[in-house]
C-alpha cells in the first residue's frame, strides 16, 4: 500500500546542494532500466567479484548522500547513506575499506592506551578517543531531552517501533484505520524476511540525530580548539554495537556503562565544568503516559512504589516523568545484579549457541526471522532445527529486560537506550552472514507474509525486497521516497558504515568460508562441531498469554515446575518469546500465529552424562560421521519437560489459554559431525538448501515429553 502524508515539507534546506537524481537501484547510468531479475544478477556477480578483491564493491541504491545538517529543521527526516569515496575507474563502486567502523561498547566507552596490535597509543590518540566517547554521552543526552514533538527527539524516533501508535513525520498508510484492532500500532517488521533490514535504517535514523545534536553542542563550546575537533569528527560517529554473547558478557554481564546513574567524562574539556553528567544509557524519562493506563492507587502503576507489581500480561504502564527500567522490583527500579546473574547465565549457553546455530544455515527466510507454519517448516523442512537472528534478538530482549522491563515488552521496547546498542550488534551479525552466505538474499515469491501488518502497510501484506521499510525515508525533497530492502542490503557499500570484523575481512581479502570459520569459532569452540544435540520447538503461539513469556527447558526432571531452580544441572536453558500483547490494535490478530524456536542441549546431556564430551580424535568420536546413527537418547518418559512461565516466572497453563491447540511441535536432532577442515566450505556452497545434515532426528512427544501444569497426552 502506497503510504500517505499530511502536509509534509518537500523542499530542501536553500543551504544545502541539491542532490543528485538518485539512479534507479544503482550507480552506473546505463542501467537505469534494468529489470529486476537483472539487477540481483549483477548486484551478486559485481559482488563476488569485488570479495575476491577486498577493496572496492558496487552500491546499489537510491540514498541520498547529503550529510547531516544541524540547521535543516524544515525538510522532514530521512536517513541518509554515508558517502564512500568512488573507485577511479568510474564504475560505480566504492572504496568500502573507507567506512567508519561500529566499535564493540567496551573499546568505545572504555578507551585505554594498549591497541590490539600491540602498540601504545598516543596521548593525542587516546584524548581524541575519550573526546568521541564524551561527545556521544553528550549528544545523546541532548537527544533524548529534546521536545517530545521534535521527529529527531528519541521519544519521537524510539516511537517509531511501538507505542504510542502514531505517525511518524506524517507517514501513513492511505486507508489506515487507528481504530481497526486487527492492525499492529507499530512501524516495526517482527516474524518476516523483513526484520534485519527493516531495524537497519532505524538504528541509522537514531545515529543521524545524535550526529545533528554534536554538531550543535560544538558551537556551544567557548574554547575553538575544542569546537574544530568536535566538528571534525562529527560526521564520523556511529553506534556502538553491545554484543551480548562475547567473552566480557559470558564473564561479567552487562558493561557498567549501562547501569550507573550517573557517567564520569574522560576528555579534559576546556569549555566543560562538568565532571560526570546524568547518564543518558541507563534510562530514559517518558515525557508523556506510556502504556496500559492503571489507577493510581492501583499496584500495576510505578506511582504505587515500593508496592508496586507488574501486570501479569498486556503491557507494562510508564507515567509520565518515570524512566524506563530492567528487572524492576517493587520500588520500580531496576535491579542491575539480578539482569547479571541472568544474562551471564543465558550468554554462556542460550545466546552463545544460538548464534553459532544461526551461521549454519545458508538460506534467507530460516535466518531472517522466527516464523513456523506447516507449509514452510513441515516435515520435508531440512532447516526447522536451526535458531534465526530474530530468536537470538528475542532472548536478549527478554533476558535484559526481565520482570517488568521495557525491553521484554515489543510495544515499549524501543524506550530503553540499549534497544539500540542490541540492534547495532544484530545488525553486525546480519552483516556478517552476509559475507558467509553472499547469495542468499529475500526471495522474490512471497513465502511469507507480514501477518500482524505495521502502521502503514495491511495484516497479511507480502512482504519482499522491494517492501517500503516505512517511516524511514531516503531523499530529503521527495517525501515519498523509502528505502527498501534493496537499498541497504550491504551496510558498506550500500550504507556507508562497517563492523571491525568486516572491515577486516574486506582489507585482507577473506573468502565466505575465512568469515564463517572466524565467526564460530568466536562463538563456540571448535571441537563442540562433532558433537551436537538440538531440541526444536515449534508451533509456539506467540500471542498465547497476552504479552512475552518464557518456556524453561528441563532434562531428566519430570517433575520440574515454575518453583524448580535454574541453577540445577537439569536446567537446559529458557527461550523467551518477545510477544505483543492484545488489546494494542492486535486483538483481532491472527491468534495462531506460530513461531520456532530451537536450543543447544549438547552441554546440558554432557553435564548429566547422558552422552559423551567430544573426543580428541574424530576417529576416536562414536558420534564421528562414519559412526552409525545413534538411538534417541531422550527415549525414557520424562526425558523433556516445558515450564511456560510469565515475565514475573508465574507459571502458565497453555492448554487452558490456547483451547484446542495441539501443542508444540518438538523435535529432538543429532548433528552430524564433519570434519573442522571441510565444514566451512560446505557451509557456504550454494546449491545445498541449507548447512551440515542432521543423521537423525527424533520427535518427542508424551511420556519422554511433558509440560507443567498440562495434562497427558502431548499431541504431536
């Protein structure tokens, strides 16, 4: 559906050069008429030849590339690309090696004089680090204080995603009812081949406002010296990415940056008095009521503090002037050593394996997104028992989010400031499958559909590579202008940004299988790959309870509930379902709307010694690919047991919710092992629908399955 505007400003800034014409979906003017079809064949041909050169890759798409300008509060918003220098030769590529990186949160906010190749940095070096870490601090600040009814303001952008279900910069759908229940209040693509390249832009939109707000804090500095360098280097700052499976999240949680109240500044400033500032990342205030409206005596409001409870489903309440929070308590603060204890817990199992899974499989929709239906993930599915990017978003969502978090809740996510420090590295993994799997891309048919619909565009909408990823527009005189998923498919050439990992990559030249050899073993341990048992849950209905939920997964305890502890060895992990609730113009949506889900139980069966560590040798490895299929070993009744539980881990009865449901679908595989040296190249081959084959795969179903609270049989 073409989307509508109400007097939105099509004119330029008069200070700003006029853009050029942008080209039809690429760069070089002869082929401007290309056809579609043509287009992705010399996109992925120009593609394969620039990964064996490293330094130059064409740019396919019509975003503009004018830079941001403080002054320019006429034209309506638009995300912009970073502009790359050109190749000489003239033939439409880009130096990609020239893109600013996105650096991890801890060599950002955390700058020290030791460089990873072993030099010592400069004290001019290491000041001009600690003057972009102050200046991000401080224009973020800035950001997230302007007028709620600024479209740069962080209310207005981190609105975008969810509530409070309004137009953003006037942009709507041409028939759009705000009074339909069947239709999702929010911008945001969640279960569609859409939901990497739709948070794209948006994180984007965000860095570009921050980039607007330090040009503007530099001229309030009285010393020039200071003012030149913010200016300089103002252009060039980028989100930092929080990777929530890395070594320093496995080991001590999330970085202090996040959860102090207030952040010291690092540079020496000459036109600042101040020494720390209140900090902009733990929270942000809600300048307006957020949420389901309570009483104010009731105890589901934060005015009710320290009585206060959260609901136990639909959306959680923020009133105004009250800040977001993460594993909030009674008082309505948030609890930062309790979200430790649990994502040091999930980052060393669930999310770290998950990201692994998510890299070996080669295809775009089981990547993408967390969708399940009998049609794409049946029986003849060879790809169902992997884990997709949007499953590793989940967890995180629901892990640092937590009882009564904003995080954990879709339609208030976007509120807390690390939303966007996690989509930053979500996008970084995108990107680099991107360069594992360099052709694979959204697929033209529509297999599947945006079934809950977002603001502009209707439930059960075909969702491709040509969708308009609406609100976010690319031309700052042509208010009709989206981008597409075409338009930013690479972050490099087609964005104008990088990830160290990337950059690297395309400086030396790695081929898919170097990138994907690099990321497992960053995530996983190599000698792990001969050995791998998956549990695959499907047919989870997301909208079950009214609001996000968790399903904790248990090994050999059948008599495991709500009130079981997680730190038993029997604890396989939990997968946190990141649902919308009813009631938020989605009551009427398709209710059996299913999701998939999977999760690693090799450690776990380790652990109790229900199958054995990889051995030193694969020749030595009864699980070696030579060996013979293996027996389920989760035949005995009682071997699984699903513990469905709210935010608050109260638990819940799916069969009393659902009705007639049948129950989840699980599945129980065995990885077959390939040899470390060959995996890589198999991996990325593309005439295999997906990754390594399973040797075999077991469905459990009741007495080796069982569910709390839910009585015998479990249907299959």
């Amino acid at each position: 559906m073409a989307p509508k505007f109400a007097h939105a400003h099509h004119g330029a800034h008069p200070d700003k050069k006029p853009e050029a014409a942008p080209p039809h979906h690429g760069a070089h003017p002869d082929k401007k008429q290309e056809a579609a079809s043509t287009h992705h064949s010399a996109h992925t041909d120009m593609k394969q030849e620039a990964t064996s050169t490293g330094v130059f890759l064409p740019v396919h798409t019509s975003l503009g590339t004018t830079p941001v300008d403080p002054k320019d509060d006429e034209t309506h918003s638009y995300v912009y690309r970073y502009k790359l220098p050109e190749s000489a030769d003239g033939n439409g590529t880009v130096d990609v090696t020239k893109a600013i990186v996105r650096e991890n949160v801890i060599d950002f906010f955390y700058p020290h004089s030791l460089l990873s190749s072993g030099e010592v940095a400069s004290t001019d070096v290491l000041n001009t680090m600690k003057m972009k870490r102050d200046v991000f601090l401080l224009a973020f600040a800035r950001v997230q204080a302007l007028d709620a009814t600024d479209r740069w303001s962080f209310y207005q952008i981190a609105g975008i995603h969810g509530l409070p279900h309004e137009p953003y910069d006037k942009v709507e759908g041409d028939d759009w009812d705000p009074k339909n229940p069947d239709w999702w209040g929010g911008y945001c693509h969640h279960g569609t081949p859409l939901f990497p390249t739709w948070h794209r832009p948006y994180v984007m939109l965000l860095e570009q406002s921050i980039i607007r707000q330090a040009k503007k804090f530099a001229t309030t500095l009285s010393d020039t010296e200071e003012q030149d360098a913010v200016l300089a280097f103002a252009d060039d700052l980028r989100f930092p990415y929080w990777d929530s499976a890395n070594q320093s999240t496995r080991l001590l949680g999330l970085p202090e940056v996040f959860t102090t109240t207030d952040v010291a500044l690092l540079y020496p400033w000459k036109s600042i008095s101040d020494i720390t500032i209140p900090n902009p990342l733990k929270a942000f205030v809600l300048p307006v009521n957020l949420g389901k409206v309570f009483s104010s005596s009731d105890i589901y409001n934060p005015t009710a503090k320290p009585h206060y409870k959260v609901p136990p489903s639909g959306t959680i309440f923020t009133p105004m002037n009250y800040p977001t929070v993460r594993h909030v308590n009674e008082a309505y603060l948030s609890q930062p050593d309790k979200l430790n204890v649990t994502l040091m817990r999930s980052a060393n199992s669930t999310l770290v394996e998950g990201v692994h899974a998510v890299f070996q499989h080669n295809q775009w929709l089981p990547f993408s997104n967390h969708f399940w239906s009998e049609e794409t993930h049946g029986d003849g599915s060879q790809y169902g028992h992997y884990a997709s990017i949007e499953l590793v978003h989940d967890s995180v969502h629901g892990y640092v989010g937590g009882s009564g978090g904003h995080l954990a809740y879709a339609e208030v996510a976007s509120f807390d400031p690390i939303f966007f420090f996690h989509h930053a590295n979500v996008d970084r993994l995108v990107a680099l499958w991107q360069y594992c799997y360099p052709n694979s891309w959204i697929p033209n048919q529509a297999l599947q559909l945006n079934s809950d619909g977002t603001y502009t565009q209707r439930p059960g909408s075909e969702a491709n590579e040509n969708t308009p990823l609406t609100p976010f527009r690319v031309s700052s005189s042509d208010a009709n202008s989206f981008a597409t998923s075409n338009d930013v498919r690479l972050v490099d050439a087609d964005c104008g940004y990088s990830y160290p990992e990337l950059l690297q990559a395309r400086k030396e030249g790695w081929k898919p299988a170097q990138m994907l050899d690099h990321v497992m073993k960053l995530y996983d341990p190599p000698e792990n790959y001969l050995h791998k048992w998956l549990l695959n849950v499907e047919r989870i209905v997301k909208r079950a309870f009214n609001g996000p939920f968790s399903i904790r997964v248990f090994i050999a305890k059948p008599d495991a509930d709500s009130g079981t502890s997680l730190n038993i060895p029997n604890f396989a992990g939990d997968i946190p379902i990141f649902a919308r609730s009813k009631g938020v113009r989605c009551a009427n949506c398709e209710q059996q709307q299913s999701m998939r889900a999977s999760l690693d139980l090799t450690k776990t069966m380790v652990r109790l010694g229900i199958t054995t560590a990889p051995r030193q040798s694969a020749k030595d490895d009864p699980f070696a690919p030579s060996s013979a299929a293996p027996a389920n070993p989760l035949a005995a009744a009682g071997s699984v047991r699903l513990v469905f539980v709210d935010m608050q881990g109260r638990q819940l009865d799916p069969s009393s919710a659902l009705g007639n449901w049948q129950g989840p679908k699980v599945s129980l595989y065995y990885q077959k092992g390939i040899a470390r040296e060959n995996v890589n190249e198999v991996l990325v081959q593309s005439d295999i629908d997906v990754g390594p084959q399973t040797l075999n795969k077991f469905s459990l179903n009741y007495p080796q399955l069982t569910i709390a609270g839910v009585a015998a049989p479990v249907s299959a």
